[in-house]
C-alpha cells in the first residue's frame, strides 16, 4: 500500500499550492496505515461467540485521501474515499476495549473502497484577533478568528469534532486501544467503520467553546447501514475549556449524550427469556427508548516533551450500548512523552491505563448467554473488571514514514476472570503527506 500513497504525494505540490492570500484554496493529502497484531496463549476454558481466540495474528490495512476545496470564504469541502482490507483479532471481537481501532467491525480479505467522509465545514468569524490555520488532512491552512461560529454538516466521525484528546485519539499514530483513544462509556453514533450523518457547531469565544451535535445511528445496534431521516438519533453537546498551567497548555472537556432508538433493557431481555425459556436475545425487546450518557476528557501539558491525559465516563448501565462497545462506566489515564530528551525530538513513548466496569444487570445478561456488540463468552460465572495496560514507541526515522511498537495487556477481556490475561503485541507503519 505504500507505493499508492508515494504516488498521491508526486500530486500533492499541484493541487496544494497556497492562492497567494491568507486561505489555501485547494489541497490532496494522503495516508496509508498497516497494523499487524497478534495473540498468543492464554487461559480459555471455555468460549463464545464473541470470545477472543488464543494464538492467532491479524492485519489491517487502509489507505485514505483527503481531498479538499474552499468553495467560498470560510467554508472547507472535503472527501475523503478510503480502501480498506484486513480483520481485527477475532473479527474485532472478544475485549470492550478492543486492542485496535485501526481494525474495523467489518473485516474482508481482499481491499474494498467506501467513502468515509463527505462534508461542508463553514466558519463564521466573531473577533478577538486572527489564528493562523497549518495544513493538514481535512483542514485548509489559513487565517481564522479566534472568536468563531463553526458549523459541519454531511458525513464525518463524531470524534472528528467531539471527545478529542492531544495526546490519545489517533490509532494511526498515537494509542491503539478503543478505550484509550475514545471514552469507553461515550456509545458515539457511528457505522461499523465508526463514522455517521450528521451537523454539528461550535461556538468558540475566548478559552471556551461549545459543541452541539445531531448523528443519525445505525438501523440496528453495531449496524452496517446508517439511518438516513434521524429517526434513530444521536444528540451530543459538549464544553471545553482551555488553560495555562504555568505557562503549560491544557484543557478540560465535558461531553454529554442522549441516544434517541430501538433499544433493550437487559432487565426485559431475561425476562422474556426465563419466560420462555429460550436463549436471552436482546433483539426481541427492543423497543423505542433514550439512553444518556457523560464523560470526562482532560490533557495537560507538564514540561516542554511530557504531558498527561485523563479519560472518564459513565451511561445507563441498564440499557444495551449501540454502536460503539460494551462499557457503562470506564476510567483511562495516562502519558505521552516526546523522545527530545534522547535526541530523537520526533519519536513518542506513551503509557496508558485504562478500567472498564458495566453494570449488575449487564453482567447477567452476559451470564445468561447474551451477547454484546463486542463481548459474549456464552457464560460469565465470575464478572470482574476488564483492565488495560497500553505502551508504545513510534519511532519516526524520516518524513513521512513512522514505525510504531505496541504492546497492551488486558486483564479480564469480555468482563471475564476466567479468561485470560491477554498480551498482545502489535507493529504499525504509517505514512502521511
């Protein structure tokens, strides 16, 4: 896959001239992404259908443009088509806080094209001095109020604007787990490649800005196919506030969501099935109904190369999750810290600890046989927390290629202490211009 992005960079200098003005008119960037990860033995005295598997290795592949034009002052169209190839460990299943978000829920052998993001982003300038805009994927460089109204509408990830974080938040060059790189508990709308319709706005004045959002879901929970009319909807609103901490930038989010569909009380689904006696299937009580949710998200830079981040969360335990994964309650911290003081300025070591918990009656539907969006052992006769233990080193030897070392360890995987504990191991190249 390498070969196709350094033929996308011999365009770039064509198509990503600077007009002469403030605003870049027209720019094509390109990344290309390969993770091999893999397992090896670990305790599975028994398995389901959503288990992870023992001894196995996977790859995963995507190579994605991003083609972008300023239709008019202030306003960003961008593309972005994307080929995808490869699985996750065990098809992606078998941990809440799966070990790669580079591995979407849909795996397939041979490449296949979709188009992850189609948008129109327009900024509405409020005051308060110009900021200078640096090129980047999906960003036109530019000058920019600092005061401003931002809106997006059309497709995109809702953590392409919600729930960011500087130092975890991209699979392709920083944390690989699901719950380190996103709140664990935040059951963001999103297709099985984890991007959505939807409009969202911020509103920046000062240190603040306010994010409102509205996301279609899935047709069903962890479906393929996105609604279309918001008639199962996503509401997602946010605060940040950022600050300097002796002369060190940080900042605070808060992000809250209300999941508007089809979904399951737990509660109901054993009880339909003890009536029954049939197999517990959540499928079969799903009914319309909102399911909430809140999180924490904070970075802090603490010297000129180390900073630090926490993640934390919690939603109705009672109700099944929809597209994201199997956490009710989930607490991450960890660090990022830059290799300058070892003489190489561009490599990053990271650390990360994460817990996911769900609830009581989460933890009988499991036991009962149910299955999750990513977890379900058949049975779980003794519950515990999932953990995660996350480090990696990307070491950059030259532009525009990274190689990255990544090992986690997760104890309890699925909720389960039968199960494990699980090392694994992964190797992950990219390159991006």
């Amino acid at each position: 896959m390498l070969p196709l992005l350094a033929v996308c960079a011999a365009s770039v200098p064509a198509c990503a001239q600077d007009t002469g003005s403030d605003a870049q008119t027209i720019a094509v960037h390109a990344q290309a992404t390969l993770v091999a990860q893999g397992v090896g033995g670990f305790v599975s005295p028994y398995a389901g259908p959503n288990s992870l598997t023992p001894r196995q290795l996977k790859e995963t592949t995507d190579v994605t443009v991003y083609a972008g034009v300023r239709p008019w002052a202030g306003a960003e169209l961008w593309v972005n088509p994307e080929i995808d190839q490869g699985f996750g460990l065990s098809n992606t299943l078998g941990a809440a806080g799966f070990p790669s978000a580079e591995a979407y829920k849909v795996g397939k052998s041979a490449p296949y094209l979709r188009l992850q993001r189609l948008f129109l982003r327009q900024t509405i300038g409020l005051g308060g001095g110009d900021g200078a805009i640096s090129a980047a994927a999906n960003q036109l460089a530019g000058l920019q109020d600092r005061n401003r109204l931002v809106l997006t509408v059309g497709k995109f990830g809702v953590g392409d604007v919600f729930d960011t974080n500087r130092y975890a938040h991209d699979p392709r060059g920083d944390f690989l787990n699901w719950s380190v790189v996103d709140t664990g508990s935040f059951d963001y709308a999103a297709d099985a490649w984890g991007y959505s319709y939807g409009v969202a706005a911020e509103w920046y004045q000062g240190p603040w800005t306010v994010r409102l959002g509205l996301f279609n879901l899935s047709k069903v929970p962890n479906g393929e196919v996105l609604e279309h009319d918001f008639s199962q909807n996503q509401l997602v609103g946010e605060i940040e506030h950022r600050h300097s901490i002796g002369g060190r930038s940080g900042a605070v989010r808060i992000t809250g969501f209300r999941n508007r569909g089809r979904f399951s009380r737990f509660d109901e689904a054993l009880a339909l099935a003890e009536r029954t006696g049939r197999p517990v299937d959540a499928s079969l009580t799903r009914r319309r109904m909102d399911r909430f949710g809140i999180a924490l998200n904070a970075e802090q830079e603490l010297t000129a190369t180390l900073g630090v981040f926490l993640r934390a969360g919690t939603t109705d335990g009672a109700i099944e999750p929809y597209d994201f994964t199997d956490i009710d309650r989930t607490l991450a911290v960890g660090l990022s810290l830059s290799g300058k003081g070892w003489g190489r300025s561009t490599d990053t070591f990271g650390l990360a600890i994460a817990d996911n918990a769900i609830s009581a009656v989460h933890k009988r539907y499991l036991a009962a046989g149910g299955i999750g969006v990513l977890v379900g052992d058949g049975q779980l006769p003794h519950p515990g927390d999932e953990q995660v233990i996350e480090a990696y080193y990307a070491w950059h030897p030259r532009a525009p290629l990274t190689i990255t070392a990544d090992c986690q360890r997760l104890v309890n995987p699925g909720y389960n202490r039968d199960r494990g504990p699980v090392n694994v191991f992964a190797l992950r190249v990219h390159a991006a211009i």
